[in-house]
C-alpha cells in the first residue's frame, strides 16, 4: 500500500497511524506541531511532518482533526488536495457542557457533503466516524461483527478506501457502502448517541453494528 497521510495526532490519528504501521503501512502523520510529536512518538514506524508536507506525501489523506472546523481549514487547502483522497472521519458536532458532543454543526446537511462542495477536485470518502477511535485498527478484537460504513461519489476512491479499511483489520463483509457523499448526514448524526453511550457502557472500544 501506497503512503497514508493522517492530519491530527490525537486519539483517532494516533489509533490509524499505530494500526496502519503495525500492518506495514507506511504512515505519515500531519500535524500542527511536528517536533512534539516526533519525541513523543520516537521509537515508532510513524514519521511526523507539518500539515502541507503530509499532503504532498500521499494521494490518501486522512481527516482525524475537529470536525467543526474542518470546512474551513480544508477549504483553504483546496488547490493542494487537488486529485486526492480525502478520507474523512471527523464529525462536525457542537459540544455539550460537558464537552462532548451536543448537536450537529451542519442540519439538514453533513461536513461530508459540505467538504465535497467545496472541494471538487478532492474525491470526499466519509467512513470509520460511527465508533469509537479504539475501535478503527482492531475491529476483529470486538464480541461481534461490527460494521463500518462507506459515504462517497467517486466509485474509485471507495475501492482505495477499502484497501484502507483491509489494511486496518476490517473483513470485506463488515463493510458496507452506503452510496452517494450525502448519506454521510445519517451517519455524522450517530455522534449525537456517543455521549450516553459511553455514560451507559464506559470507554471500552465500540462500533456501530448492523444486525440483519
Ligand atoms: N474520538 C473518537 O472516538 C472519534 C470517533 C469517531 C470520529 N471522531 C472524529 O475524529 C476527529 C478527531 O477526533 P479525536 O478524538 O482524535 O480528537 P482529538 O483527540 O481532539 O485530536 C484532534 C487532533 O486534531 C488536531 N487539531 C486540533 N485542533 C486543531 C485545529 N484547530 N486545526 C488543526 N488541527 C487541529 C490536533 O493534532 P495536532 O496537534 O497534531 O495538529 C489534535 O490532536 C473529530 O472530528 C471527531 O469528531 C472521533
């Protein structure tokens, strides 16, 4: 697999970039401040760089930073993410008191489709925002066969995307492809049932599920 490049080094980029590395990705992590991460990262597979050169490094870019402000910083981006992937798993949620998230910055939309819009030399690819960040690179570890969704227009990118899902341990029948960018809204509302899930059951690794 070709070099992935993950925008954010928090709980979900650090997640990607680890189970990536560990199944011989080659991974490179975009970050605000690269210095910090290389020493608290040293010893790992992961090279850490500023934003701009993550980009330049690969046609798959990951979104893991704040959704609610994503529109307008990848907006600004536009020219340079010309002809990539943007995978985005970020959801664009305002934050309840108790700063997780309380509602959705985009109704009657999604950032998935707003980052289309704006973007329309980037193939958008929305997946892995229905579970939690410990979830992503080892789904086979989960009591029951989670599911993992795919939002997208550009048939290509979701068989690039797939490849991604593979190398992350998700099985080819735990995937499913939802259609067209605009079915990101149903799964960028699933954030809004985080909160009193983790109230409910605690911080142990979860995915959404499709029992059929
Ligand atoms: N946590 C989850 O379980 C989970 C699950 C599904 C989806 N998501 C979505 O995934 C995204 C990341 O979540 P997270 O939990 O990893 O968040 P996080 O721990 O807060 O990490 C986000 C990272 O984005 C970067 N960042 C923060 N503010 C920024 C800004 N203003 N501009 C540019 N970069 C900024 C930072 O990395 P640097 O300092 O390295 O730049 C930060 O560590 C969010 O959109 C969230 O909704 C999270």
């Amino acid at each position: 697999m070709n070099t992935i490049s993950i925008l954010g080094s928090g709980r979900v980029g650090t997640a990607l970039a680890t189970a990536l590395a560990q199944n011989g990705a080659a991974v490179v992590i975009g970050t605000r401040d690269p210095e910090r991460v290389r020493t608290e990262w040293a010893g790992t597979d992961v090279e850490a760089t500023d934003i701009h050169d993550a980009i330049d490094r690969s046609d798959v870019i990951i979104n893991a930073t704040p959704g609610d402000t994503s529109l307008e910083r990848f907006t600004a981006l536009a020219d340079q993410l010309a002809g990539k992937i943007l995978v985005d798993v970020s959801n664009a949620t305002t934050r309840g008191d108790d700063g997780m998230p309380g509602g959705l910055v985009y109704q009657g939309s999604s950032l998935g489709e707003l980052l289309q819009r704006a973007l329309p030399d980037v193939a958008v690819v929305k997946t892995l925002n229905t579970m939690l960040f410990s979830a992503m690179g080892s789904p086979a570890s989960l009591g029951s066969a989670p599911t993992v969704f795919l939002s997208a227009d550009d048939i290509d990118a979701k068989a690039r995307v797939r490849e991604l899902l593979a190398a992350l341990g998700w099985d080819e029948t735990w995937i499913v492809d939802l259609g067209g960018i605009e079915t990101a809204r149903g799964t960028e509302a699933f954030a809004l049932l985080v909160p009193s899930l983790l109230g409910a059951l605690g911080f142990a690794p979860f995915a959404l599920s499709i029992a059929r």
